[in-house]
C-alpha cells in the first residue's frame, strides 16, 4: 500500500549519523500542518543551467545572499527548519537506513528517489525564494550530463561566499574520469537512454527495492566524484552530509530535469517511457517544512507534473548524449 507521511513528532530523536543527528526540527502542537496544493501566486519559471544562470550577476548575487542567509540561520536558531543544517538534516532523516521514521522511509534504492527528491528540491527552492525576497526564484541546474559541464563552477570555489565549501574534492579530473569511464556518453545511456521502462529507470518498489539506473550510474558517480575521497567520507560523498553542500541542490536539479527529459523520451519499440500509474506510488506521502515553518505534505501524484503543480520548468539545454531522432 501507499506510505503515509511520517510524523515528525516521531522521528527516533536519538539517532546519529557520522555523530550528528538527523532528525528534522521536532513540531509543537501548534506547528501548522496542510496538505500540498498547488500555489498559483507563485510565478512559473525555468530553472537553468549553472552556465546560463551564472552569465547574469544580479542572478548569482541573489543566489549567494540567499544561501549566506540561509546560513546564518544555523546560527541564529538552531531549530529554524529553514537553515542549512536542517536542510541537511531533511536528506539525513530520509536516507538513514530505516533510522529516523523507520524503514519504510528510506529514500534511496526504490522507486521514490526520484520524486521524493523533487519534493525536497521544491520546498528548498521554496526557502531560498523566501529568503531572498523573491517569489519566482528558481535554483540553477548542475548539467553534468554533458562535457562541458564536468566542472565545478568557479562561483563555487570562492572560499568567501556562501557557496563554498571546505569539504570537497574539487578536482574536475576526478569527476571527469568517472563520467567518462568509456566513452563521453556511455553513463548518460545507462542512465537515461537505455532504461526504457519504469522499473529499470524509476527502480523497484519499497520492499523489492532496487535502485533506478539513473540513481545507480550518474548520481553516484558525482556523488563520489565530489565527496572527498580520503576516510571519512564526508559531505557530498555520505548521504547523511550530502545536503550541507551547496553543489548537492544543483546536483539534484539535474537528476530532477533528467526525469522530465525521460518521461518525453520514446522507447525503442515507439511507444512513451512511463511513470508508475500504482497508487503505491501516487499516493506515497512525505513531510517536510515549508519556508513558513508549517509542516506540508506531498504526495507523489503532486511531483508528476511539475510545471503545473511546482511551478518550474527547465532550460532547453543541448544534450550531446541524445540522439537527434528524439
Ligand atoms: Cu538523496 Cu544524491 O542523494
């Protein structure tokens, strides 16, 4: 059947990853709640790539100050669900091996990774519009996926900007070389082309969990590619840190727009690539806080069309690995 959203209330408050904890902030009994609805006063936009959204000063201006704020909330209260230790902490909760809400929540290696993500990446998207007094803010894109991508931006290495950060490996031949292990392309048909159904793409059900090959292949791949590779694994190598690393949200943005790309993309026998149509995964239901400080929940049918219910698209970007027939 279709998971319920977890209590936060509930979450194991005692458990630690690497030392630190992971449970998200714990509610009150006044903490608002409500369910996810689409919100037409936010502005539709496109979310693009790092390229194209760092050309425009004003953009990368608003991008660092929204972090630093986001920040300096860790600093100012701990507990505000809206700061940077609590974003990791959302990531941590979900991906701690059946710790925090208990095995059914665990969001890597089955078919919730992707929409799970995209709620996640939403409701981010949500606290750095809000903190940086703009409504339609949408975050950049890390593509990745194509050669001249394979880098860390510089915007990113400026130890004196809230993009930074220490615990990096920031030698681009390393993401290089695991990208490319082959040829140039070969990991994006692994991970998009050639996983023409659901199963293989999505990953199996909770339970026969199976992770899809775009989780397996690429995401990975940056994943350890960035993580630093000396014991221990920290930060964008461990995803219990992974979220404190400003690169994790342009990371899974891509992984995000590879979604869309694949659900417009035909199989080899010409008939479309599908998502789950099961309520197991439609109606699977997460929570999260919001940039209010409320408690929403999603379902997964609310992530299937995000332009219409989240409010985003993404740029039209040049795909090197996609055959021109699609
Ligand atoms: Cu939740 Cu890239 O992992």
């Amino acid at each position: 059947g279709a998971l319920s959203a977890p209590d936060l209330a509930s979450c194991q408050f005692s458990l630690r990853v690497g030392g630190q904890p992971c449970c998200l902030q714990k509610p009150t009994s006044t903490t608002p709640r409500y369910a996810f609805q689409a919100n037409t006063s936010i502005p539709q936009g496109v979310r693009q790539s790092y390229q194209t959204a760092f050309s425009n000063s004003a953009y990368v201006r608003k991008y660092t100050e929204a972090y630093r704020k986001m920040k300096a909330l860790d600093g100012d209260d701990p507990n505000d669900p809206r700061g940077m230790e609590q974003q990791r902490r959302v990531h941590c909760a979900y991906c701690s091996g059946g710790g925090a809400y208990g095995s059914n929540y665990e969001m890597h290696g089955n078919w919730f990774f992707l929409p799970w993500h995209r709620m996640m990446l939403y409701l981010h998207e949500r606290i750095l519009a809000n903190l940086a007094g703009d409504p339609g803010f949408k975050i950049p894109f890390w593509n990745w996926d194509t050669s001249r991508g394979r880098e860390i931006p510089r915007e990113f290495r400026d130890r004196t900007t809230a993009l930074h950060n220490s615990r990096r490996n920031t030698d681009d031949n390393d993401l290089r070389d695991r990208m490319e292990k082959g040829t140039t392309n070969r990991i994006m048909e692994v991970s998009v082309l050639e996983a023409e159904t659901m199963d293989m793409f999505l990953g199996g059900p909770i339970g026969n969990g199976r992770p899809g090959a775009l989780e397996y292949s690429s995401h990975g791949a940056v994943h350890m590619a960035v993580g630093e590779q000396n014991n221990p694994f920290q930060d964008m190598g461990n995803l219990g840190f992974a979220a404190r690393d400003t690169l994790f949200y342009g990371h899974h943005a891509n992984i995000d727009r590879l979604w869309s790309v694949w659900t417009g993309l035909l199989r080899t026998d010409g008939r479309p690539r599908r998502n789950p149509t099961s309520a197991a995964w439609l109606n699977s239901a997460f929570a999260f806080y919001d940039e209010r400080k409320s408690i929403v929940s999603m379902r997964v049918s609310d992530t299937v069309d995000p332009a219409k219910s989240l409010r985003y698209s993404y740029e039209n970007v040049k795909m090197e690995w996609l055959p021109s027939n699609n």
